[in-house]
C-alpha cells in the first residue's frame, strides 16, 4: 500500500517539479519516473518497517 502511494505521489511531485522548471515533455517524465523509483523505495522501507514493528 506505501509502495502504490510513494509511486503515485513521487510521479506528481517530480512532474509537478519539472513543469514548473519549464522543462519539455521528456524532462518531465524523466523527473516523474525518477521521483516515482525514489518515493517507491522509500515506501517500500516504510512497509517493512511497519511489517517488522507488528511482529
């Protein structure tokens, strides 16, 4: 469930970064693919700490 939020709001966020720098279509996506990996990763570390905290 953090893994499918951290990848929705890292795409906004770096999407949301890269238009407001003025960047072209290909910036854009770049920013929001990679903003995506990062908050997903963070997510992920976030369900494993909370798996492991329950046990």
């Amino acid at each position: 469930m953090f893994v499918i939020l951290g990848l929705i709001v890292g795409a906004v966020t770096g999407g949301t970064i890269a238009r407001r720098r003025k960047g072209k279509t290909a910036d854009i996506v770049q920013y929001a693919i990679v903003y995506a990996m990062a908050f997903g990763l963070l997510g992920m570390l976030v369900t494993i700490f909370v798996h492991r905290a329950a046990i």
